[in-house]
C-alpha cells in the first residue's frame, strides 16, 4: 500500500510499504480520514523535532522514516490476538499517545507525561496516511455510527483542547481569553461554549478564523492588528476575572498579554509548540499570583471526554474542516500548500 513517510525537513514521500497487519492486542483499521496536524507541518517545514532520527524510538523500536498521520479515524477490519473489547466493523477513532505504563507518571495516570512518550505516527509504530493502519486496542475509542468519520479524525486535537481546559480550572463566572483561533483554539473554544461559560473572548487576526471562533462559541472577537487587547479585554469583563488565558498562537506578544490580561490566581495554559523562546519578566506573573502551565496532549479519559462533546457538537467541528483531499494529493494539496501558500485553510482532512 502507499504511505506518506517522513525522512526529513522538506523530505516526505509517498512510499510502497507492506500492508500492516495487527499482532497480539493490535487492530486493524481502514482509514477513513485524517487530518494534517499544525505539528505535521513543523515538522515538515523545521523538523525533525519529534521525529526518532538518531535512534529508535524507545516505544516504537522504529526510527525515520516513520509513516505520518495522526489524527484519524476508521473502521476496524481486523483483530489481533487476545483483543476482546474492539471488534470488526466497528468505527473507532485513535487516540495517538504510547506511553510506557510503568513510569511513575504512567502509574498516577499522568500518561499524557509519560517519560517515554511518543506519538503513533509522528515516533513510528505506523501512521493514518495510508489505506490501512495497525494500533494497540487500548488505543482504539469506539465512536456511534452518527459521528462522521469526518468528524472522528477531530477527535485527537479535541482531546487535547478537552485536556488544556480541564487544567485551567475555571470557576462558574470566571471570563477566558483564547489566543490564536486555529484547530486547537477553535476546539477549546468549543468546550468552554459546552461549559456554559458566557464570556469567552477569542484573540484572531485572520478573518476567517475569527468567524470561525464565532460559529466554535467565542462571544467576543478581538483583532489584535487593530485593536488594543489589554484595553478590549478591560472593557469587556468590566474588572471581573479572568479565570484563564489559553495560548493557542505561539507569539511572543500573546504570551505577554495573556499574562497581563488575567486575573487573580488564574492560569494562563500553553497548549502551543514553540519554534523558538520568547522574552518574559516572570515578575508579571507576581501581582495576581498567575501561574504559567504547559498541557501537552492529553490521556484516554480526556480522549472519551472527546467522544461525548463531538457526538453533542457534531456540526460546530465540522466546520473547521476547510478542505478534504486524496493521499495522491496529500504532499502538494495537504503539506507544501499549509506550510508555504497563503492560505485560509484551518483543518484539511486525507481521505486515503
Ligand atoms: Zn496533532
Ligand atoms: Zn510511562
């Protein structure tokens, strides 16, 4: 079958390799789709970050090239030895993560730190742009026949948005502020909306993410390239707290501003990867006793916690996705076009 492999920056391919097959606990799935991660294109553009080229990854035993894709969803069509809980024909979406399961964060259930962490296709192991893809069974959430696979291959950077929110932990009233409205931003937008949450100001230049954090639940927009935000954001909550910025941009101004912008024992969670450092004082975060969190990725309750929000807001995700292409199309539609065009896309989906 065809995959697309990642070799390098600028070096991906599409590859004949051997159709996978599940071993003991592993299932088989027929892609149905899956979507373009901005770290797909990081790593494309500026990799190999998390891509195992040196060595073999320690849970994967698999170095570059590995086979990309992890955002996905499909249907099971066959199972391994000993799998009880998955069985053929049924949809599942994929949650990425491969932990180790003995480390001491594994053990408190922090499996989203584990000390070996990888990634099912971005650290080997296979990857969802191809026909078919073999994951471990704990790995598979079975999603209703009602959810489109359009919208299951959502699912894994929902978990994630699910997890930066939980780590925010707002207080009924609390204001929040969403820097950066691309997929992730535009689904934590979704799940403060779900929270009944009713200020939730998202900050966006582009004009057609701005409208999309509209459509996710933003209940005020702020342009940040003709507007002051520190000053919008003052007038909006009209001195009440802001519980918690989330910092979804990766720019050094929005990490300043969110900083300032939030209130009394807030939090202020960095859910981006960022290619480079950026200047702070930590003293602004000594007047309001803000606390700075990083929320990487997210564990299989957060992942379930997916399942229930996307089967409720079905429609609201869809409309993130701006584009679905073929894998034949995946390196010029999918990946030189979100690393190097101008584009107004937000989630392109492969359909393999
Ligand atoms: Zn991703
Ligand atoms: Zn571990």
């Amino acid at each position: 079958m065809r995959a697309l492999r990642y070799y390098g920056a600028n070096d991906i391919r599409l590859d004949d390799i051997p159709e996978p097959e599940p071993g003991p606990g592993m299932i088989k799935v027929a892609v149905e789709a899956a979507g373009i991660c901005g770290s797909d294109i990081h790593e494309y553009k500026s990799g190999p970050i998390s891509t195992p080229v040196q060595a073999p990854h320690p849970l994967t035993g698999e170095q570059t090239p590995i086979v990309l894709g992890h955002e996905f969803c499909g249907t099971v069509v066959a199972v391994g030895e000993g799998v009880e809980r998955i069985a053929v024909g049924q949809q599942v979406a994929a949650n990425a993560a491969l932990w180790c399961g003995q480390c001491p964060p594994c053990l408190e259930g922090s499996t989203n730190v584990c000390q070996s962490i990888g990634f099912h296709g971005v650290s080997g192991g296979g990857g969802a742009f191809a026909a078919f893809d073999v994951i471990h069974e704990r790995n598979a959430h079975v999603i209703p026949d009602s959810v489109l696979p359009s919208v299951g291959a959502l699912l894994e950077p929902l978990a994630t948005a699910i997890h930066a929110v939980k780590m925010a932990e707002l207080h009924p009233g609390d204001h929040t502020v969403v820097f950066g409205a691309g997929p992730i931003g535009l689904m934590v937008l979704s799940v403060l909306s779900a929270m009944g949450l009713e200020s939730i100001i998202a900050v966006e230049p582009g004009a057609s993410r701005a409208a999309a954090a509209t459509r996710c639940g933003a209940t005020t927009v702020i342009d940040p390239f003709t507007e002051d935000v520190r000053t919008r954001i003052a007038e909006i909550t009209g001195g009440g707290r802001v519980g918690a910025s989330f910092d979804a941009a990766a720019a050094p101004d929005s990490l300043h501003v969110a900083i300032d912008i939030t209130g009394v024992h807030g939090r202020v969670i960095n859910i981006a990867a960022w290619e480079r450092g950026v200047e702070f004082n930590p003293t602004s975060l000594l007047f309001r006793e803000v606390s700075l969190h990083g929320s990487l990725a997210y564990t299989s309750k957060d992942f379930d916690d997916a399942v229930a929000h996307a089967a409720t807001r079905a429609e609201t995700l869809a409309g993130m996705i701006t584009s679905t292409i073929a894998l034949d199309d995946v390196i010029t539609a999918g990946f030189d076009r979100l690393a190097y065009d101008k584009h107004d896309e937000i989630k392109v989906l492969v359909r393999p």
